[in-house]
C-alpha cells in the first residue's frame, strides 16, 4: 500500500494520505488525529470538517482528476488515531456512516496507529 501527501485532522483543509488498498482494491483516504480526544467533544468540529473535505473530494471527482488510477474504486475513509475514539466521537463517526457515506457506498474505519485491526464504523 503507497500513501501520499501528509498531514492531521487539525489542518481540516488538507487530504492526510490518499492511497491504493490492492487487498480489497480500494480507494483509501486516511485521516490521522494525533491528538487526545478528551471526553468534551472538543475535537468534533475539526473531525466533522475533515470528513466533509474528505466526502467532497471523493464526490466532485478531485480524488480521480489528482489519482486517475483511483478511478473506478470502492472508496474507503479511514480515521487513525493515537487513542480509541471516545463515545461522543463513535456517536458522531455512525450517524455520518449511516445518513451520508453509507447510502453513497463509502467505507468509513477506525484504526489506533500501531495496531494491526481496523474496526468498522456502520452506524
């Protein structure tokens, strides 16, 4: 798997990594959070302006004008972060997989940096 580009949640106008999953041959879009998720909240608006930047990349084909080898893909959001989301955030993650990724085909996962396993995000 290749990534490319590079940056976090808190710089909601840049797309992380964009990259070719050949296992399941999909389009990947990873978002990194390296910071604590607190147990206010706090970070939702930043992870609610990301997934927005990110669902309009996919959709108004910036994804496949920027990596036309993309094209044609299932895609796939995933979220990383250096902790477990908090029940707020897992909240917030089904309601946006249910209502608006779900419905358009859009795979969207969790997985904490260094850990093998994705967990899947439905609703």
């Amino acid at each position: 798997m290749h990534l490319r580009q590079g940056m976090t949640v808190s710089t909601p106008g840049t797309i992380d990594f964009v990259a070719h999953d050949p296992s399941r041959d999909e389009a990947l879009l990873v978002m990194v959070e390296d910071r604590s998720w607190g147990d206010a909240g706090a970070l939702l608006p930043d992870l609610q302006a990301k997934l927005n930047l990110y669902l309009d990349y996919a959709t108004t084909a910036q994804l496949t004008r920027a990596h036309p080898e993309l094209a044609g893909k299932r895609l796939h959001i995933q979220l990383r972060s250096t902790e477990p989301p908090g029940q707020r955030e897992l909240e917030f993650l089904g309601i946006v997989a249910k209502q608006h990724l779900g419905p358009r085909g859009v795979r969207l996962t969790h997985r904490v940096i260094g850990q093998p396993h994705e967990t899947e995000i439905t609703s």
